[in-house]
C-alpha cells in the first residue's frame, strides 16, 4: 500500500485519541536532557515503534559543545518546621528546578527565597525552569503557595545525582524506494508539559507508526531527542548522512487549539516550505507563515549556516506564545484529541505531497489532446462536473513540459494539490503524461 490509498483508509479522529493516551502515559515521568526519565520515556515509545536507541557518553565533544554529565532525581522537597512538605517533587515534578544539583540543608525564610521561582502574574500556576549548563539548585511553586510560607527554619533535600553518564535518544528509520530522507525531529526533554512537547512526541511517532509498511518514495529518519544538544549531537555524529536529506519538520505544540504556524527554512523556499503552505492554504484551516529565524526549537540547529538543511518547524500557537507555555497548566486539560487528530492529518498531508511532487512530460503537446475520446470526462463525472474537474487535467498537461513539478502546478493554478494528482494520475493511465525522473 502506498500513502495514497493509505488516507483514504485512516481514521484520523482514532489517532487523535490514541494520541492523547500516548500523552498521558508519558506526562508523570521527569524527563530532561539526559538520564533515566528520558530512558523511561524513550522505552514506552519502543512499545509502538521500532526505535533504536543511542546513548552518547558524557564528556563526547560534539561541534563547540561537550556533552554533560548526567541527571537523576530520586526526591525532592522543602519541609517547614512542622515536617510538613510544603514544596514536593513527588506531586510535580515542575517543582525542582531541572538538572539542580543534590542538596541537604536547613535554612531560613530569606535565604530560601534566593532560590524558590514563581509566576505572579498567575498565582495558581507553577513555573518550569532548567539549569542544565550552570551548576545551581532551585525549587519551583505557585506564587499564592510562596506568600503563604512562614518565617522560620526549613530543611531542603534534592535527592539527585549530577555525573558521567550517557545522553540518550532514540531514532526510527524507514527505508524507501530511494535513499534521500525525510527528516522528523521531536524534542524529548521536558518533564510534565503536554503541549511543548508531549504533542509533538506523539505526533511524530503516529506518523511513523502510519508510514511503516508503506510503499515509500522516500526513506523517513525520525529522531526524538532532547533539545538542542541532542540536534547538535545527532548533526555531529552523523555527518556522513546529513546530505540524504532532502526534506525536514520539526513538530513542536501541536495539541492546543491555536491556529496553525508554519515556520520556514532558513532557505525560505525549500521544498517543504512550499508543500507545507500548499496544504495549509488549502486545509480551509486558519494559519500563519513565519519566516525563519534563529529562535526557537531545533529547526535552528538543522538550519545552521554550516549545514542549512530545509527544515521547517509545523506547530500550533508557537512558544512563549501562549500563557500556558513552560508552566503546570500546560498539562493534559491544555491539549485536546481533535487538534491532535488535525495536527497529524495536516502533517500527512505534507508529505503526501512531498512524496508525489514529481515531473510529468506531456507526450501529446501540440494543442490539447482529445480527452472525451479516451473516456477522461466521464473517469471525472457527468456534465455538470466537467467544468470543474476539466480544469485540473488542462493545467497538468499544460505544464507538463518537463520543467514544472506538480508542486508548481498547484501554485500556479491555485487548485488542490491532491485534485492534481488525480488528473495526473488519470493522464498518465491514458498515455498522454509520463513521469520523469529526478
């Protein structure tokens, strides 16, 4: 089966479901950039997808960064003079500051602050903060929680271990009819936050899950690895294979209900680009073109100047754009199965495209050729469809000279990629198209 009859089959509300089940099993784990929690998390994927995994040693040099030591956290928590737990990793794991270091010791009030992080402009929600490359400790709470803590003394425990290890990522490949590739990146690092980037985790694995076993044009790489070091690392390591790829996403905050964003390549008019338009401009869905930039998630990474691959990013409300964002309310009531499900159909689409953008050669092009006689017309219809579907044929065979890919022709004419196919399909059974080459 290729991916063609493959939509026609898919149950897209279905994944979206599975999907969100997907999160919740991942949400209570404590991920970062390295250690166990990622393992954990990487393992439950490998229940779904055939992934292998990679472990990377502490102190490999990769491009001008080294990887670093490795972080496990077992406990934490702040205890007031009662004994209580007024601040506990054990109910969220937002509450330690990600890669602290260990720490036991009593203090008061006023030096406890110097470490505590809250949100006063939304007093019920608890902040997501990270000290991966400065050597710190900190704990996170609600800002109602932090005015209702009282002067006196106060014992602090991180229970966690900061040493040589290993990064850890995990890649699927699927091999096509050729070995130029599809790049699919999805950050894995975050602890408890659904939208950014449990969204996005489940959305590349379900894409996955949907292409193996089909019959492919190209080969797919899909990497879930822990941001930004992880890109860089994957990129250094695997130099040799960086000029395979042909087309890449990275899927980034594609649960919440926010319209579409599409952020291009540094290229700006790669292929990917001009494909993930199409779809969007055509979806009937609201959604916004960005330009590229060097912020944001590890399109910045692949679309370095020294490797400039064309990687786009596909996501919803983009980062720090929603108030939600890096905080306990993004969490499993932020993300819902419908804009899962859409997310994933758009994506597919997207590569429904790439996979057959191709050039047709019109081998009947001294003016048009005579479709009634070869049955087009009624392949598409009765009378009152003819002036529909007799435009999608017309711009196919008026462009097929060699020089435009299907791509061009829905840019062009303004019609459904997908419609085109059709007519390209149905001309190429007919003997008036014929596919060429790379």
């Amino acid at each position: 089966m290729d991916l063609t009859a493959y939509r026609k089959n898919i149950e897209p509300d279905e994944i979206g479901h599975e999907m969100y089940k997907l999160m919740a099993e991942l949400y209570p784990i404590c991920r970062s950039i390295t250690g166990n929690g990622l393992r954990a998390s990487l393992a439950i994927l490998r229940k779904h997808l055939a992934l292998d995994i990679h472990e990377v040693p502490t102190g490999t040099a990769v491009f001008d960064w080294t990887i670093p030591n490795e972080w496990n956290i077992r406990d934490a928590y702040v205890k007031n003079n009662r004994g209580d737990r007024v601040i506990d990793f054990q109910k969220s794991n937002l509450h330690v500051v990600n890669y602290s270091i260990p720490v036991r010791a009593k203090m008061g009030l006023e030096e406890l602050k110097k470490h505590l992080f809250t949100l006063p402009e939304a007093p019920e929600w608890v902040p997501y903060r990270t000290s991966y490359y400065n050597e710190t400790w900190g704990f996170c709470l609600a800002y109602k929680d932090l005015l209702g803590l009282q002067e006196g003394e106060y014992e602090v425990c991180i229970d966690s271990s900061l040493e040589a290890g290993n990064l850890t990522y995990g890649e699927c490949y699927l091999e096509g009819s050729n070995e130029k590739e599809v790049l699919v990146s999805a950050h894995v690092c975050h602890p408890s936050l659904c939208n950014d980037n449990l969204s996005g985790i489940a959305l590349a694995l379900f894409l996955a899950k949907s292409l193996s076993g089909l019959s492919l044009q190209y080969s797919y790489r899909f990497l879930f690895i822990p941001g930004t070091i992880g890109s860089i690392a994957w990129l250094s390591l695997n130099q040799d294979r960086i000029s395979k790829i042909k087309h890449g996403l990275v899927l980034v905050g594609v649960g919440d209900q926010g319209k579409f964003t599409y952020k291009k390549s540094r290229r700006g008019n790669a292929e990917v680009d001009r494909a993930a338009i199409n779809v969007l401009k055509h979806s009937g869905k609201e959604y916004e073109v960005r330009k590229f930039d060097p912020y944001g998630h590890d399109e910045r990474q692949y679309c370095s100047p020294g490797i400039n691959l064309p990687v786009g990013c596909f996501s919803r409300t983009p980062h720090a754009e929603f108030p939600e964002y890096h905080t306990s309310a993004d969490d499993l009531n932020f993300v819902r199965p419908e804009y899962l499900s859409d997310s994933f159909a758009q994506c597919l689409s997207i590569l429904y495209v790439l996979e057959n953008n191709r050039r047709y050669l019109n081998l009947s092009p001294m003016c048009e050729p005579q479709l009634g006689k070869r049955g087009l017309y009624r392949m598409i219809g009765g009378p009152k469809d003819v002036g529909v579907e007799e435009l999608p044929l017309l711009w196919v065979l008026n462009l097929s000279d060699g020089e435009h890919s299907l791509l061009d022709v829905s840019e062009q004419s303004g019609l459904d990629f997908e419609r085109l196919k059709r007519a390209a399909d149905a001309l190429v059974q007919n003997g008036l198209l014929t596919v060429l080459g790379d």
